[in-house]
C-alpha cells in the first residue's frame, strides 16, 4: 500500500502544549476509526510552523477525506516513492 507525507501548515505548531497535541492525536485516531482499516498513521513530525505526517493509505482522496473530517490542514499531500537513508549508500 502507498506511503504518504503531508504538509500541513500550522503557525506556533511548535508551540502547541502537550494537551494540544494529544487532542489532535486523539482527533485524528477517532477519524481514522470511522475511516476503516485502510489508511494508518505512522507518526507526525512537529516543527515551529508546520506538522510533517506520514501515512500508508490506498489513495491521496482518503487522506484528504481525513484532514476534511478531523479540522486539520492538508496543504500538500505528497506520495513516497522510493526511501534511502546512509545504508543506500552502501
């Protein structure tokens, strides 16, 4: 199944308490209950104005369907097509 990062833009993100940010995480998990078993959250990056998710999902319109239920921006939704980290190098 497709892997996926989204950008959303969220100004102070890297503000936000950790009561905030559970909320979101708990917003988030309870749509992704209502959406079925297809789209899976792996984890978020949090940086001063913006969150980075990652997600394995069958398509981009589930993961748009998701930010529309949950409140949350979905400014750029990008599909990961290939991953390298240091042992790519060889």
């Amino acid at each position: 199944m497709p892997k996926f990062v989204i950008e959303r833009d969220l100004p102070g993100a890297g503000n936000l308490t950790k009561e905030q940010l559970h909320g979101i995480a708990t917003k988030s998990c309870a749509v992704i209950k209502g959406l079925g078993p297809t789209i899976n959250w792996v984890h978020s990056y949090v940086t001063p104005d913006k969150i980075y998710c990652v997600y394995i999902a069958p398509n981009e319109e589930i993961l748009r369907e998701h930010a529309r239920q949950g409140g949350f921006p979905a400014n750029r939704i990008s599909e990961v097509k290939h991953m390298i980290d240091p042992t790519t190098a060889g």
